[in-house]
C-alpha cells in the first residue's frame, strides 16, 4: 500500500494522514519507506494514540502529529495522503458517504486516498475474518467499534460510493498468499 504513495520530491512537504491509525504501526513504515512525509494519524480510541506516541518517541520518530480526533474535524484541503485501512468495516454503511466526502475535501487537488477493505467475493476468507473481528472487538475489546455488526459492502457499493463523490477509482486486490480478504 505505501509504494502507491509517491516518493516526496527534495524540498517539498508532503502531508500523509491516516484515518483510524491505531497504534501508529502503518505511519511509522511509511517514515521508514518515505522518509518526506509529515505523518497525521487520528484515532478515536485515546489509549491507542498515547501508546503510538509512546512508540514514536522510544523510535525517535518525529515529523508527526498523532491525535484522538474524528475525520470531521481535519481541516479541508490539507493532506496530500489519506489512508484508511481496515477501518471502515466498524462504521454503519449510512455513515460511509459522508466520511468519504469529508476525506476528499480535506486532500489537496490531485491527493490520494487509500482505502483498503474487505472482499465479500471470498466467503471462506470473510467468515475467518469476520471470527478474528468478532474476537477483537466484541470479546477482548482491542478494536474499538460502534456496533457489534460489521459493515462488510461489496466491493462494488464501496466503488459506487468513492464515484459518486468524484473519487477517480482502480481497485488492487491484495489477498493473494493472506487468510483474509483484503
């Protein structure tokens, strides 16, 4: 996923945000593979943020701002990247098109965003998948999510969606050798 992110030019400021960071683990490979990238990463779970800014500083990763802040709230035309990876599967479809609007009214002209969720065209993978999350949000409670369903659309809801707000789509499957449907 980071390779779709182009290398930053010398002398230019790139801005990467990432949307449901968690634990800071995506933001700090992309440091390590595009070192000049100024890193946002939000997330509405506190704990996961104060632990990300526990590790950035043990890494001595700077060059960031990690905050416990709802996409809402990030400033329009402001990020070059937006990266939202296995996080949308937690919010009701009815919420999905007005977080997809905001996140393309806070990329610059020409910005990116990365969306990375689940194929419900793999029945054997998603019902694996859908196990682990059950296990991770509903039971040990490591995820945090509003509901106990999950929003699994078709990839070709997800894709009808991003066009509507004018998203130029290309989809690139990344399963191949993984137990899950991504």
């Amino acid at each position: 996923i980071i390779d779709r992110i182009p290398r930053t030019p010398p002398g230019e400021e790139r801005t990467l945000l990432d949307l449901g960071c968690g634990h800071g683990i995506f933001l700090a490979l992309a440091r390590r593979m595009r070192p000049g990238l100024s890193l946002v990463g939000i997330d509405l779970d506190a704990e996961k943020i104060r632990q990300a800014r526990q590790a950035f500083a043990k890494a001595k990763i700077s060059g960031h701002q990690l905050a416990v802040m709802s996409i809402a709230d990030f400033p329009e035309g402001t990020a070059d990247y937006i990266a939202i990876l296995d996080v949308m599967y937690l919010v009701p479809l009815v919420l999905w098109a007005g977080i997809l609007k905001t996140c393309y009214d806070s990329l610059k002209p020409g910005g990116l965003l990365l969306l990375k969720e689940m194929n419900t065209g793999k029945p054997a993978k998603l019902a694996v998948l859908k196990l682990e999350e059950t296990l991770a949000v509903n039971i040990l409670g490591i995820t945090k999510g509003e509901e106990t369903r999950f929003t699994f659309p078709t990839p070709e809801e997800i894709r009808k969606q991003l066009q509507t707000i004018s998203f130029e789509v290309e989809e690139i499957p990344l399963d191949r050798g993984y137990h899950v449907p991504h």
